[in-house]
C-alpha cells in the first residue's frame, strides 16, 4: 500500500503538462499513473483542477545565520520558501558569520541550521583571496560549488577576487563556481540620493559586460564550469552565447526583479528595490526573457537577499546608503508565473526555469521534477487566483519586498517535502551534499 497519491489534471511532468496520479511511498515518487488509476494508498488526494507541480529548487538563497540572523535567519527563510513553493535552497556562503569559506565555517553554519530548516538546505561555499587551500576540505563536505565575486560584496569578511585569484581557486578545486560579475573599474561611487537612476548610473552594463568576459576567459583557461550568478545587462548576452559555442562551459541565471521591475518607474526612496547588480528598463527586461525562452539564461532564482528596514534606510530613502538586496524567496513562483503567463509561457516553463534546471544546476537529479524515482516533494498550485501581496502576511523575517501591494497570479495551496506536508510547525528539512 501506498502512503499517498496525488491526482490532479494538470501534473506537470518533464514531458508536460497532463492529467495524473502521483503515487508516493517512502518519501519519493513510485509511480505517475493515469488521473483515475486505482490505488491503494493510506491517503488519496484529489486537486481536481489545481495545478500539481515539484517544489521548486532556489539556488541562491542568502539565509544571514549565525551572525546576521536579524536579516534572515533557517526557521524563517526556509518557512518562507515552502510557502512559496520552494522545497530546496542552496544557501549564499556570505552575509552570515563566519562566512562560509572554510570546513570549520561550514560545520558552525550546519550546527546553527539543524532542526529549524522546513525545507531541504545545501550549501554554497566561498572562493576569496588566500582560501585556495581550503576549497578542496570544503568540497569534500558537500558544498555545490564555490562563489566568488569579482565587485566589492558589501560585507568586509568576504572581499573580492581579481581575475588571478579567481583563477588560483578553479585550479585548486574541479568544482563548478558561481561567480557575482561585475567589474570594479566598471562601478562608480553613487552619490548620496533618493532618485533611482543616480543609482543606476553608478553600475552600468558595462560592469557586468567586462565581468562576464573575465570569468569566461578564467574558465576557459582553467577549463572549470562558471556560472553567472543573478545577470541583469543583457548587453552580456552575446558573450555567453559565443563562450558556449565555442565550448567554454558556462551558464546564466536571472532573477525575478530583473524580468518583471522596471527602472524608468522606481519610486524616489523605494530602497526595497536596490539591489545588485541594479533592476534595469523593460526594454532590456525583454532580452532577458528572449534568453530565457531559447535557453540562453537557464535558471530563474531569486536571490533572496533581505536585511532590516533600518539597513535599507527605509528612513531616509537614500539609494547609496542602503544595503542592496531583495526579499522575494515566498513570492518568486507567483511573481515569473503572473509575467510569463502573459508572455505566452506556459507552467511547464516555469518549472523548467525554477525546478528542473536550477536542480541540475547543482547536480540534484532527484529534485525538481515530476518522475518516479524522485523526492515526492510536490505543490498545490492555483494558477488562475490572484491575491494582493501583503508584506506583513509573509513569513520573511523583514516586512521589505519591492512586491508589497502587488496583484499576483498562483496561490500555493499545499506544498510537501519527502511526501509529508509542511505546515510550519515541523522542520522535516535535511541537509543536502553534492552528489559525488
Ligand atoms: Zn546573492
């Protein structure tokens, strides 16, 4: 007898969207059979109509604890995440303190998540200067991969890498790296200010161009996968397209904000939207969803990176003191689905965007789809129902979202990792190792 089945007319498979019964034993999926097969199963759920998808995989989650847990900290960022349909985030290795950039650092941070994670968690190590000797421990533990970055982090204990530091750490490790591009000698010292744009002018698509060019010409020398995290200039494009014809391994992810948030009608003071690299104009948003749907950009992650209001200067509005990230991990599925809908997009799209591919990414071949022999971690997911952001309902530590009041499309009714639903008060989560 089966623990549970899932039936629903509108399962999205790896092959599509179709009618299905999802049939759960031991935590993964023993069989997708047709919607009314018969089975024995101690709890059999009809969705009818709701749509049944994977939980999502966000590989690029800033969770902040220990050390800056008043950001974000496990229990409310991976509570936040299985409301939004997320049953596996691959956490930041910075902005929590110790970093992440050593074995020792890896086991503090696994030692302040255990038991409060209500999702999956794996872990992002860290490439910075004179750590090079340390990546090869770190990988053997299990972290995906390693971030490095290329600009200033915004936080002292995780500086930069130049291009011979990055290519120190790839040819001390055979891992995949993960790389923040912008290029320093690119960026400009915003002044003081509540408009928008004076922001933006201070990081250019060129930042991001020249970046883009240096960890695809490390890559290529070193002969190591690079992924670039987070792109906004699609000016970078052509770049990536011409490295992978050429055979350099390398691929690109986006972000919510950077398709859906438009520069030209930012608010003045509505630091909720700074992020970095900066939300760009809609005309840009337009080729970075072209990328997307021809393959280009292969992943869609948020990442979530909140702090508190005060951090944001919500005060006082001013966009160069403000901490630059967003705060989206609960509202990623509804905010791509509500704009790739009206793209002509399908949910299959989506998925492919945030479950599968993110979860290929890092090599998790059992999460992120529909088929048997994975993790049953599955979604209830009302496609057609809108709601109203309200920041205060969500369970992000910091009521700060640039979606606040927003209409969104797709309400996440139910969501189950291993097969058990989480409700919030259980932290089923485990930690997640790379697959060796
Ligand atoms: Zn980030």
């Amino acid at each position: 007898m089966a623990d549970l089945v899932v039936r629903s007319r509108r399962v999205t498979t790896p092959d599509g969207e179709r009618a299905a019964a999802v049939v759960v034993e031991g935590g993964t999926i023993a069989a997708v059979l047709p919607y009314d097969a018969v089975v024995q199963a101690a709890q059999d759920i009809d969705l009818g109509d709701t749509a049944l998808l994977p939980g999502l995989v966000d590989t690029h989650v800033h969770v902040n604890e220990p050390g800056r847990t008043e950001w974000e900290g496990f229990a409310t960022a991976t509570r936040a995440a299985a409301a939004g349909g997320v049953t596996t985030i691959i956490d930041m290795p910075l902005n929590s303190l110790p970093p992440t950039v050593t074995t020792a650092a890896l086991k503090i941070k696994q030692a302040a998540a255990a038991g409060q994670c209500h999702v999956d968690v794996g872990f992002w190590g860290g490439a910075i200067p004179g750590n090079a000797a340390d990546l090869p421990g770190l990988h053997a533990d299990g972290v995906f991969g390693f971030k490095s970055f290329l600009a200033d982090s915004g936080v002292p204990e995780f500086p930069p890498v130049d291009a011979g530091q990055l290519a120190e750490a790839m040819n001390a490790v055979d891992a995949l790296f993960v790389i923040h591009a912008e290029d320093p000698d690119h960026l400009r010292e915003a002044a003081s200010s509540a408009a928008y744009a004076d922001f933006l002018d201070s990081r250019p698509q060129d930042a991001e161009h020249a970046a883009v060019g240096t960890a695809i010409a490390v890559a290529r020398a070193a002969g190591r996968r690079a992924h670039i995290l987070h792109l906004s200039a699609a000016s970078a494009l052509p770049l990536i397209a011409r490295a992978r014809a050429e055979g350099v391994r390398v691929t690109a992810e986006t972000c919510p904000h950077y398709l859906t948030l438009d520069a030209a009608v930012i608010p003045d003071g509505a630091t909720e939207f700074k992020c970095c690299p900066p939300i760009r104009d809609a005309e840009n948003a337009d080729r970075l969803w072209e990328a997307l749907a021809d393959g280009l950009i292969t992943c869609v992650v948020s990442d979530h990176s909140p702090c508190t209001p005060d951090l944001k200067r919500q005060d006082t509005g001013d966009f160069a003191a403000a901490w630059g990230g967003i705060a989206s991990v609960q509202l990623g599925l509804p905010v791509i689905w509500t704009a790739a809908a009206e793209r002509g997009h399908t949910l299959a799209d989506v998925v492919k965007w945030m479950a599968r591919r993110p979860a290929d990414l890092v090599g998790l071949r059992n999460k992120g789809r529909i088929m048997v022999g994975a993790d049953a971690d599955l979604v209830a997911f009302e496609p057609d129902r809108e709601f109203v952001v309200d920041v205060h309902a969500l369970h992000h530590r910091n009521p700060v979202t640039p979606y606040a009041g927003k209409v969104l499309r797709g309400v996440v009714r139910t969501t189950w990792l291993r097969g058990s639903v989480v409700t919030g008060d259980n932290a089923g989560g485990k930690f997640l190792a790379r697959e060796i």
